[in-house]
C-alpha cells in the first residue's frame, strides 16, 4: 500500500514508460473545475463558459491501485472527488484538438480530494483554493493504462481490435465517451456518470491548456468529476473505477482513509 510519507524522487507514473523504456515521471498537474453540470449545480456554481483551470502540488500525487491517505487537522470537511485523469507523452504549445489525441500517453482513474471548508472560505474571501485542494496524499490516481492498450480493451470485436492493430495513426478515440466513472464509500455508491457528459471533452482541453503554459510530458489532467461528491471520514473506503458500458471495469483505485496524524 503507498503511503503519503515524502520520497527524494519525482513521482513515477506506473505503467507508462518514455521512448527509451524508463518509467515516465509526473510532471504539472492540471485540475478542470466544473467539468460537469451538475456538479456545478450540486456546488450552486456556474456552469463554466471556457475549462476553469487550478492546479495542484506535486506532494498530493500518490500512483498504485492502493493507498492510505491521513485527514489533515487543518480540516474538517474532506470531499472525495472522482474523476477520469489523463498522463501526456509529449508536450507542446498550442496543440490543435485535431492533434491532442497524439500527446497521451495514457490515462488512469484518481480521486481529487478537497477540504471543502476551506475551500468554502477561500472563495468567501476571494483566495486562491490550492490549500483545499494540496494536502499530502489529496491526488491519488491508480496506474495508468498505456492508451494503445486502452484502445485494444474498448474494442471488443477481432476485427477492430485488427484494424487498430494495423492502422495505429487511425484510432476511433470516441468509445472513452462510452466510459463511465464510478466512486464506491463503504460499498455504497456516491458518484457515477459517463465521460460524455463532460463540458469539455479531452482534445479541448488539452488544446486549451498549451494555448495557456507549455505542455511537457509527465504533466497530467484531472479532467472533473461528477455530481455526488461528500464528505468522508476515518476508517471509509473508496473504490474509485473506470468501466466499460457492459460493465468492465478498466482501472480500480482503493483508498482507505485514515484519521489526522
């Protein structure tokens, strides 16, 4: 099980690996506020007109299917938010939607946990929300499937899975729109929504995030999370997946929560 003490190295990011067969490393993480619209609703929030951008520290990254993760004193309202998070291959600038597709490495579940009463505050008092959204251990994400491998899962008929095979620069990545995210506290589900009911779907968010900073591979997207976020406490467990529309899952994260050290 991973835990939230610090390590020396930047974050691996399992599963993944560069051109010359080492494990690739974190880079930036971007968060999407308000991806969904009713989430935005449930947060009695706008719905965002262009993706609404934070980012979060490197120190709040865990990688693995399991992890601990200790509430901060600082808090009393942690919220669990699950959502679909993508890991760039290559980076760039100004990167066409047409093109985005060609920068992902692959793409993991992970949950962005928030101490929503401080984030509250910070909003009441015009301040930035990194404090609510930074802590040790706030961003763990399971590992990441390689996105040739996720192609090859999504398809499930020989001659697709052939033609993806055979014609690699030609993938059909509209089947990640049939994906759904899933968030399961003590066996009772929270949150679930398909990623097609994303305000913004993936080739614009990366298009829009290299017109803003410079992509670099290693970064990696929270790309917003459905409706049903709540509090957790000491001793829950969260499930957070990734399943295909018969059911499969394709990505599982554990999290089991832990009081204030």
């Amino acid at each position: 099980m991973i835990s939230s003490e610090f390590h020396p190295t930047w974050p691996r990011l399992t599963g993944l690996l560069t051109p010359d067969g080492n494990e690739l490393l974190a880079g930036t993480i971007y968060c999407i506020g308000r991806n969904f619209a009713d989430h935005a609703a449930e947060m009695q929030a706008p719905i965002p007109s262009e993706p609404l951008v934070f980012t979060k520290p490197i120190g709040s990254l865990l990688v693995g299917a399991e992890a601990s993760l200790s509430l901060p004193p600082q808090s009393q309202d942690v919220h669990h938010e699950v959502e679909w998070v993508v890991a760039l291959a290559k980076g760039g600038k100004h990167i066409s939607k047409e093109q985005a597709w060609n920068h992902v490495a692959g793409w993991a579940v992970g949950i962005d946990f928030t101490a929503r009463d401080l984030q509250a505050a910070a909003k009441k008092a015009g301040k930035p929300w990194t404090v609510s959204k930074g802590f040790d251990g706030f961003g763990p994400v399971s590992p990441f499937i390689p996105v040739s491998n996720g192609q090859n899962q999504l398809y499930q008929n020989p001659d697709q899975q052939n033609h993806l095979q055979q014609n690699p620069n030609q993938q059909n990545h509209s089947a990640y729109e049939q994906l759904q995210l899933r968030l399961l506290v003590n066996g009772q589900l929270r949150q679930q929504d398909l990623l097609s009911n994303m305000l913004f779907d993936l080739p614009t968010l990366i298009s829009y995030l290299s017109d803003l900073f410079t992509l670099r591979a290693g970064d990696i997207i929270f790309t917003g999370t459905p409706s049903g976020v709540s509090q957790v406490q000491a001793g829950d467990h969260c499930s957070a997946s990734i399943h295909q529309s018969n059911g499969d899952s394709l990505a599982q994260l554990e999290v089991f929560i832990e009081a204030a050290s």
